[in-house]
C-alpha cells in the first residue's frame, strides 16, 4: 500500500495534515473512503486498519482511503478556537471540495462517529455511506451521567501535566501524560478488573506502546478543550440532532457498529441511533469494547463486515 502526504489550508488559518492510501495508480473512478478518528487520537490509528481493508477487499471496486489529523492534533496546527460541530463540519467540507469528489465514504469511530452522524443531517448530499463504530447518543438522559462517570478523575489529573500544557505530546513528556492522564481517565476499570499488580504494570507498558503513536504531536492544550466539547457541548448539540434524524435522507446506507463490551458508548446508544433511523443496519460484537479498532482486537471482524458494506450495502 502506498501512503502520500498532504495539507490543506483552511480559511480560519489552520493547516490539516491528511494521508491519502492507496495500491494501484489512482483514477477518477475511485471511490473515496474518509475516516474520522477518535476523540484527539490522531491518524494514526487507522495504518494498521487500513492495510487489512486493503487486502479484504476482492470486489472490482477500487477504493482510495483518507485519513486526517483534526485542527489542534498531530500534524494539523490550530487557532485558538474551542472546540465544535460547526468546526469539524467546515474542516471536513473543505476536505471534500479540495478532493472534488461529489460524494464520499464516511467511517467514524467514537467522536468521530458523532461527527459521521452529524455529516449527513447538515450535508447529506455528500455522503454516499456512513458507518459508525462506537457510537455516542447524547441526547439520551444517562448519557451525561455516564460521562461524568468515566471522567470523575479528570481534575485532578490535569493537575498532573498543567505544566506541559504549551507543548506537544512527545517522548519526553509521553511517561507522565500517559500515567497521570491516560491511565486515570480511560484505562482504571481495566486495571481494577486485573487483579495484582504485576499485571497491571505490564499493561501499562502495552498499552503505552500502542497509544503513543496514535497521540504524537498533539498539542496538550488541546486536551481540556475536547474534554469540555464531549461532556458539555455534545449534550446541548445532541438535543438539537435528535430531532433531526428522520431528515436523514434514505438512499444514505448507514450502519452502527459497537462492540457489546463498550462501557464508554454502551452499545444501547447504537441501538437506539438504529431504532430512530429506520432504514439504517447494526451489527454488535460479543467480545469487542470501544477501543477495539484503536487496539487492534477485533479488527478483522470489524473489517469484513465494513467492506462488505461499503461495496454491497448490505450485511450478513
């Protein structure tokens, strides 16, 4: 697979890095695949994911597939704007004009899922899929609580890193960042679940391993931003799509995926996404959680069923 660099300029002055992966020499026949990341991971996450898709693909259909740093994480530089719907919706629509493709493909995990979502309520016409793995529906009542549960530790671990908040995420601060915010905010259910303490270190040192390149490059300021965007803002925007899901054109093939695992987008918040758009598709995994695309669990699984979406609209 052959990877090429790219950055567009935005009209508020932010640059977006974006990556562009392909097999064969690209023709205009294409049909183009954009992934939305999750929370302020940056593109990374999706390298190892997309070579799969590559090779699961056996269909005549040739796909090119983009990836993008959001303003404020990894290569993509930002202003000093707050986070919002309104600003992922102009960065996406400018990625879109700059591929001068009339309709795309649309996959998002978690936050980026959110974002799918939102996509084809306020541009529909561009959207040729949609497909949501992880996904958020804060409209629902529990929907704040469960937020302010999973980041009750939040305060204080900011407390940690205050001082490296005007830098990026780099191997010299990964160590602190990682243990003193990573770990308290998303992982502690997982190390109260293991049990002594040698097993909790070493999964630490994996998981370590595996995030760090997927959060290089972000701008630690960043962080409290997102924060305050996915416990605040989102709820207040989540009343407001609600009640415009039904608009959701239904030549938009769209499937949620979760996995039954997730205790971050428990998987009712998809299920209740594909009782309220009628003509949408679910799929829910057994042994899967929400970071399992982030991971690499289940990534197969979660692969096979996309591509055969993608290509036949349909799934098993």
């Amino acid at each position: 697979m052959i990877l090429k660099s790219h950055s567009i300029k935005l009209n508020n002055g932010n640059t977006l890095s974006i990556t562009e992966y392909f097999t064969n020499e690209p023709k205009i026949e294409d049909e183009i695949v954009l992934f939305l990341n999750s929370s302020f991971f940056n593109q990374d996450q999706w390298r190892n994911v997309l070579k799969l898709l590559q090779s699961l693909n056996s269909s005549n259909k040739s796909f090119r597939y983009f990836t993008y740093d959001y303003a404020g994480i990894g290569k993509s530089n930002y202003s000093a704007e707050n986070i919002s719907i309104n600003q992922f919706m102009m960065e996406i629509n400018a990625i879109v004009n700059w591929l001068g493709k009339d309709k795309i493909h649309i996959f998002g995990t978690s936050l980026g899922a959110w974002i799918g979502l939102n996509l084809c309520v306020s541009n529909p016409k561009i959207i040729k899929s949609f497909v949501g793995y992880g996904n958020l529906a804060p409209y629902l009542p529990n929907f704040k609580e469960l937020r302010l549960k999973r980041f009750k530790s939040i305060k204080t671990s900011f407390s940690y890193i205050e001082s490296f908040m005007d830098n990026s995420i780099e191997k010299s601060n990964w160590d602190v960042l990682f243990h003193h915010f990573y770990v308290p905010v998303f992982f502690q259910h997982l190390f109260d679940s293991i049990g002594n303490s040698k097993s909790v270190e070493n999964t630490k040192k994996i998981l370590s391993k595996l995030l760090f390149p997927m959060v290089k490059g972000n701008k630690i300021a960043f962080i409290p931003k997102y924060y305050e965007y996915i416990i605040d803002t989102m709820i207040k925007e989540g009343q407001s799509l609600y009640s415009q899901l039904s608009k959701i054109p239904k030549d938009i093939p769209i499937l949620f995926m979760n996995g039954k695992k997730d205790l971050i987008a428990v998987p009712s918040m998809s299920e209740d996404l594909h009782n309220k758009i009628l003509h949408s598709k679910l799929v829910l995994f057994e042994d899967l959680g929400h970071g399992s695309i982030l991971l690499g669990k289940g990534n197969k699984k979660i692969m096979e069923k996309y591509i055969q979406f993608i290509i036949y609209h349909n799934i098993e």
